[in-house]
C-alpha cells in the first residue's frame, strides 16, 4: 500500500454542511470510551471491538444498501463522523496535517469488524492510532456486506489535525 504524500481540498462548502448535520444529529448520544494509553501507538490489531449500544446496529447512512465498495467505503466514513461527533471536524484540512494513519478494517458479513490492522503508522503523533481505532469500534456495525465480492477489507484515512481531531479522507474529497 503507498503512503499519502498529498491531501486533496474539500469539495467545498456545502459537502462539509451536510456532513456536520449528520454529525450533529447524534452529537447529544456519543459515550466515552477509553482508548487505551496515550501515546501506545496501538498494537497493530485488534479483534472483537465493543459496540456502543446508544448506536442503531443498522447506521442510519447504511440502510440503503450500498451497490459497491466506492459507496460502502462512503457511508463507513460518514458512519465514522455519525459515531463521533466530538473527535470529527468537518472545517478545512489544515496544512500540514499532525499525523494520517491508515487502517486496513476487515469486516464479517454483517458489517462488523473482525480485524483492525494498522496500514500506515504516522511518524509523528502516534496516539492518533488509538483514537483511530476506538472511532471505528465506536462507529461499527457498518452495515452488511454479503452482497460485495470478497475480501469484506477496506482502507480508511484519517486526517488528524492538530487538536487531534480527525476528518475520514473521503469526507473531505
């Protein structure tokens, strides 16, 4: 997998708008969960995540079901901000970024993850691992994936900035 040298610039007003009220909608039902020691820089795997149970196991943005992994991989990403409404920001990716992890999520056929490994480890602020793996646990189940061709695995990137909040990258495309 190749590392992200560049971040693209947001589609604009509008798309952030729309991607902060799905946000917004569930901001009063987020749960602290804790995410582990700071700085740990994550173990490279984690297997049977918690789920919040103030969350719908079928998330709002996945009912429809998607018709391929480009649509999937869109509403994981707006399920990621839907689930953590106080570690997302929906403004401009600031320049230069504090750290981009990126994590490979592997998935059961019911949307839930099965493996989190970590793809890309940031040189710099490696607690973001961590906040990124809880974000994900946090946001999961993502919806059902029998109808996609195998492997059920995708890459998520996190946009960290320096408040250590995260923007998933294709919310900002």
């Amino acid at each position: 997998m190749h590392c992200i040298d560049t971040v693209p610039r947001g589609r604009g007003l509008g798309a952030a708008l729309a991607a902060l009220a799905a946000a917004l909608l569930v901001a009063g039902c987020g749960t602290s969960v804790p995410l582990g020691r700071p700085g740990s820089g994550g173990g490279g795997i984690v297997t049977a995540p918690t789920r919040s149970p103030e969350l719908s196991s079928q998330p709002a943005v996945a009912r429809k079901q998607a018709r391929d992994w480009a649509e999937y991989k869109l509403h994981a990403a707006q399920r990621l901000a839907e689930a953590n409404p106080d570690l997302v920001y929906m403004t401009e990716v600031q320049q230069p970024l504090l750290a981009i992890p990126v994590l490979e999520i592997e998935l059961n056929a019911d949307g839930s993850v099965r493996h989190i490994k970590v793809a890309r480890r940031p040189g710099q602020a490696v607690d973001t691992i961590d906040i990124a793996i809880a974000a994900v646990q946090r946001a999961a189940p993502f919806g059902d994936v029998r109808h996609l061709p195998k492997p059920w695995v995708y890459s998520e990137v996190f946009l960290f900035n320096d408040a250590r909040k995260f923007k998933p990258r294709l919310l900002d495309e």
